[in-house]
C-alpha cells in the first residue's frame, strides 16, 4: 500500500513539475526565460554529480571539465563539420560519458581524497590538452558559431517555429533545456530504483560489504562514472549553445 501510495505520489509531483516548467515563460520576460534555461543547464549537470558523488560516494572534481569536453565537441562539430547545433547535444553527452569512463578507471583503485585529486588532475590538464589542439580547438581564441558556422545556428534570426509555433530563441532553448532536464531526471530516478541504484548505494555505504554481497565494484564504478558525462557533456553542450547565443 506504501508501495502505491509513494508511486502515485512520485506521479503527481512529476505532473506538477512539468506543468510548472511549461506555465513559467508566461510569467517572466524573454530575456529571463534565457537566465532559467541557463537554471536548466547547471540542474542536467547537478542531477548527473548527485548521481556519482551522492548516490554512489565517489568524490569528483573534474565535472567541470567534462562540461568543457562536451561544449568543445559541440564547437567542432558545429564549426569544422557545419552540424546543426542542437544535434551536437547527443553526441557530446556520449563523448563526455566515454570520457568519464576512463576517469572512472582510477576509482577502482583510489577513494576518498586520492579520487578527488586524480580528478583534479584531470581538470587541471584539460586547459593544456585543449591549447595543444589548437588547430580543433582554437586554442586560447576558441571557436565561435556566429563566425564561422552562421548557417547551423538555430534561431539565429531571433525566432524559432516547431511544427507551425513561433516561438522566440531564448523561450525555445529554455523549453529544450528542461525537456532535457526532466528527461534525464526521470532516467536517474529510474536507475536509482533499480539493481544499479541499489548497487550505486551499497558501494556508497561500504565497499566491502558490497562485494560481500556480489556487487562488482569496476563495473559499478565506472558505470557510475560514465553516466555522470553524459549528464555533464549534454549540460555543457548546452550551455555552449546558450553562451553563444549571450555573446552575439
């Protein structure tokens, strides 16, 4: 009964946010709608470190810059490859998700303050690793959408239509963002009533009585890893669309 009752709670208020969010850009100027879209962004980000660092003990300091991989890849593609920019969201996640598969790997063998300097580490490097690419990259210039790539950029005129709706640029991304957000909060909270959110929480608590009872720590580790960059490449794909956008 507790079972339902906590379901069809956990229903109504997922009705409510998403009312909340579509109600919202009726009250507020189009130049806040873009401020809560930039909300949005740090909440896809918050939702995937909670995930990692809350729900499954491992300390990060590199979130940041996995926000960065995900941003930079979607500069490249949208100004080497002329990609439009709102399709570079998806495969930034991936990229930073495989990305934070490999700074997983040293949590199989570090915890606790020795995890939170090796992702450090990694953070510190990115700056350098980004400057050494500068022909992808731009180096310290960076790279610019409204320079180089004009054509790809969506709502350039100041306008977007979907399926017939006009809508300003700044209500469409804060409508994006959010979509996005709710999504990848509802697939957290889904993860975490499963096996692996039983499993993310056992290692949490104690990693040798994780194992004691057959949960595999490299599997589990890493997984949590590499879902937390996804969350932080979408988050940081994003907010190079919105950024660029504020600059222009």
């Amino acid at each position: 009964m507790r079972r339902v009752l906590g379901i069809g709670a956990g229903a109504l208020v997922a009705v409510g946010a998403v009312a909340l969010v579509a109600f919202i850009p009726r009250l507020v100027s189009d130049f806040h709608s873009f401020d809560l879209a930039l909300v949005g962004v740090y909440f896809i980000a918050i939702v995937g470190l909670n995930l990692l660092t809350g729900y499954t003990g491992q300390i990060s300091l590199g979130h940041g810059a996995l926000m960065a991989i995900g941003g930079y890849t979607t500069a490249i593609l949208v100004t080497h490859e002329h990609w439009r920019d709102v399709w570079t969201i998806p495969l930034a996640g991936l990229v930073a998700g495989v990305v934070g598969f490999v700074i997983g790997l040293p949590a199989l063998r570090l915890s606790g303050l020795y995890l939170a300097l090796a992702t450090f580490g990694f953070a510190v490097a990115l700056p350098s690793l980004l400057k050494k690419f500068s022909g992808l990259t731009g180096g310290t210039d960076g790279l610019s959408f409204f320079e180089k790539a004009p054509g790809q950029v969506t709502g350039i005129s100041g306008t977007v239509t979907i399926f017939g709706h006009s809508m300003t640029q700044n209500h469409f991304f804060y409508y994006l963002t959010w979509a996005i957000g709710l999504v990848g909060f509802a697939l957290v909270w889904l993860i975490l009533r499963g096996r692996f959110g039983r499993a993310f929480r056992a290692i949490r608590d104690s990693e040798i009585a994780a194992v004691s009872t057959g949960v595999n720590l490299a599997r589990n580790k890493t997984l949590a890893f590499a879902i937390s960059g996804v969350y932080a490449g979408v988050a940081g794909s994003l907010f190079v669309i919105l950024r660029e956008r504020h600059a222009a």
